[in-house]
C-alpha cells in the first residue's frame, strides 16, 4: 500500500503521522498528533491508489490516468471547502486544517474514535434495536437539514458513513461525494447499491434533498431489518420492495409508512424535504431541527410518564452504547507519545459548584483523585456538600479529573438524577466524560457543577 510511514512529519513538522485509519477510492486517512495544538487529529491524504503512485514521498498521477488525476484533486479541494462550509453543523465532521504538500493535498480534521453504526448494532439488545435507529435517522436527518440548507447533497448516506463516537455523539462522514446542489457535474459519484436511489443511476434525472432522503431511509430499513434495499435500477424493472412493518412487526405503522415514502422510486410522491419526512417519521408536528425530538428537563408528572419513559430510553442510548464501542490507542508509535507527554500542559482542575441554598462554591482537585458530591458529608458519604436540598441525594455522584483525556469523569448515583446542560438525563452507574468548560446539573437547575481547568 502506498501510504506514508508512521512518524512522518507533515506541514513543517506540525502534523507526526500514526496509523492508517483508512483506504478509500481518492485517499488514505491516517491518525495524527498535532504538536501546536497538543490534539490528536485526522487527515486525509489525496492518493487515488488506481490513477497515483508514489516517489519517495510525492504522490504522481500515473502514465495515461493525468487528467483523472487532477479531476480527482479539484474534488478533493471540493471537499475540505464544503467540510469548512459545514463545520459549525453538529454531528457533520469537523475540518480543522488543510494544505499542500508533496505534489498532493491534506485535509485535517478532528480524529473519531468509535465505530460505524452497523457495526455497533451487533452489541446491542434486540429491544433496543430500534430506538437506537430511530434516534440515528432523527440526529442525521438533523444535521441533513443544515447541509441541505447551506445548497449542499452528500449523496453517500450509509451505515458505514455514520459513526458513533466514543464521546456518544453521532457523525455523518465521508463528503467526498457531496456537491452542490446546481451541480450537474456527477459522473464521479461512486453508487453504493441499496442507498443509492433512482436518479443517481441517470445523470440526467434531478438531484437534490429527496436524493439523500432515500439513503437515510435505506439506512434504517438496512439497520433495523439487517436487509439491503433491492438496488434502485434493479427496482425499477421489479419493485419488490417490502413494507418494513411485513419484515418486523413491532415497526410502528407511522415509521413503515414514512420509510416506504422516502423509499418510493417516483419522485412526485417522495418527500422533497428531510423536515417533511422527519415530521412523519416522528409523528410529531412541528419538528425543530436544532433538538429532534429530545425534551429539556423530563416532565414527571403521571399523565405524562408512559411518553417520558419510551422518549428517556431513545435520549439516553448514545451514552448507554459508549461502553461498547471498540477502543484501540489511535497513535501507537512512540515518538508521538513522547511527544504528546513532554508538551502536554499540566492544567489545574477545579469545579465551580452553585446552588440557591449555599451560593458558589469552588472545589480544587487533584488529577485521578475521586470526589464524592452531594448533601450530606461524614464517614462514607460525601466528600463536599454543595445543598441541603432534599433532591440532591447524600452521594448523588462522583468526579475525577483524567488528565489524559483532558477530561472530568462523571458518575450518577442519585435518585433524582443529574442532567446534562442540553437537558437529557445522564444513565445511573454510567461513566460520563465531560469537557472543560460544560456543565451539569443536580435533580434541576437551582444545583448546578461547571468543570474548569486553570
């Protein structure tokens, strides 16, 4: 394979090349330390392996394939400028950087660490099947809206495109596809069978948000079903497309019939905005596309605890899955890891804890040391009081700082649980880590902890 070496240095030694994460059809993704910002990072190297070959560290278009080649290249600087344009949009990747260097480009960007979701479903209860897909279709189609919006198609939604991170959050990847919308230019586009639908089989028929609507769709018929969509330009001679309710049975109907929608090869009947189809597909009406479906604090209220509950178990599947994502060191080579330690800065953590009963207390920590939090201190309970608020519980969770990570580890054990600052309920037992800078809250916003390095 022609991929660089590990431990080599990239953009004047800024970028210290790890492992290859990834070989595609245009290049080759590797693990990398960034030295200014002490980060690992991604980046993807432009080496299409059937039209490039590689000199020393030069990437060259091969005898006959030149103007491939360089189509190939304007494609991939298509890419990082639609990432850049992009990459304020939760749960669509983040560029960071990009450059030339050796006869070839880079695009820099934040390194993932989990798995895509077909291979996390593998792990997953079979009860749990289809919250977990129901809440996939709800967060990309999310993030779709604001692609769409910003005149762009992705045109290569898939199972193996999405990825759960390790952190619980869910990433659309691989732009390499993407055009804009008055683009006509497709002939580059690589199908991928069973989320490709009709009109990218035609380069003539239009293109647009209905285009990545059928690939969400097939994602989730793929995913909760484990069957592939019959390849669309095979459908068209025979449409033996099955209701996915006729597959499983506890589909509810409202979900089956959207999928079936957004499945249809005609494209007068097909939905002609993510936002009409996540409307159907929730069975809710409006759909706001900055929070899906999740709720603020829960209303526990009885005549609304059936409807929490089911919408509690969706919200809380992307940390409860954390644990069984896959993890391997991303940069296993030593000089990146020396590196990473003589440079790393040796931050103080401290917690800055508010409560309307006891006002703003700050608590220092120390690296790897436990603290207990809640109401009541002593042998065996508590190491810092921060309320005498009856909700808090007398243990109601503990924090380390990792300094690793660069990260607060979080665990509840309350009864009235802790609550992230977006408002969804943390999984009692589970670690959680949380960013300088983020906040929680204990059983409701008059308790709350900010996680502070100085």
């Amino acid at each position: 394979m022609n991929n660089l070496e590990s431990s080599t240095s990239l953009h004047d030694g800024r970028y210290v090349i790890g492992d290859v994460l990834g070989v595609g059809g245009f290049g080759i993704t590797y693990a990398a330390f960034d030295t200014v910002s002490q980060s690992d990072v991604a980046i993807k190297e432009y080496m299409p392996s059937k039209l490039a070959e590689r000199n020393g560290f030069d990437v060259t278009a091969r005898s006959g394939s030149e103007r491939d080649f360089a189509d190939g290249y304007s494609r991939f600087s298509t890419e990082w400028e639609m990432l850049a344009v992009l990459s304020n949009i939760k749960s669509i990747v983040r560029v960071l950087d990009f450059f030339h260097e050796n006869s070839t480009s880079y695009i820099v960007m934040e390194l993932l660490t989990g798995e895509d979701v077909k291979s996390l479903l593998s792990k997953i209860p079979e009860k749990e099947i289809l919250p977990f897909c129901e809440m996939i279709v709800e967060k990309i189609g999310s993030a779709l809206i604001e692609v769409h919006n910003r005149g762009i198609i992705h045109l290569d939604v898939s199972p193996a495109n999405i990825f759960f991170q390790s952190d619980g959050s869910i990433t659309l990847i691989d732009f390499g596809s993407a055009v804009y919308v008055n683009n006509s230019d497709l002939d580059t586009v690589q199908l991928k069978h069973g989320f490709a639908p009709p009109e990218l089989y035609n380069i003539n028929s239009p293109k647009g948000p209905w285009t990545d609507i059928y690939a969400l769709a097939a994602t989730y018929y793929n995913l909760v079903s484990d069957t592939r969509v019959t390849p669309a330009h095979t459908r068209l001679k025979n449409d033996d497309l099955q209701p996915l309710s006729a597959l499983r049975q506890d589909v509810p109907k409202h979900i089956s019939d959207s999928i079936q929608r957004a499945l249809s090869l005609d494209l007068n009947y097909r939905y002609k905005s993510v936002l009409e189809f996540l409307n159907d597909f929730s069975n809710i009406a409006p759909y706001h596309p900055a929070y899906g479906r999740e709720d603020r604090f829960q209303d526990s209220s009885p005549k609304n605890a059936g409807q929490n509950q089911k919408k509690s178990l969706a919200d809380s599947l992307i940390t409860k899955f954390n644990k069984l994502i896959s993890r391997r060191p991303l940069i296993p080579i030593p000089f990146a890891q020396e590196l990473s330690a003589a440079t790393r800065q040796i931050a103080a953590p401290k917690l800055i804890a508010y409560s309307s009963r006891y006002g703003h207390m700050n608590i220092n920590m120390n690296p790897g040391v436990v603290y207990k939090i809640g109401r009541f201190s002593g042998s065996g309970f508590s190491d810092f009081v921060i309320s005498d608020d009856p909700r808090i519980s007398k243990i109601h969770l503990s924090i380390k700082y990792d300094p690793m990570s660069r990260a607060f580890v979080v665990t509840d054990f309350s009864a009235n649980g802790t609550f992230l600052d977006d408002g969804s309920r943390v999984i009692k037992g589970v670690e959680y880590k949380i960013l300088p800078n983020s906040v929680i809250h204990l059983a409701s916003r008059e308790c709350s902890i900010e996680f502070k390095l100085s």
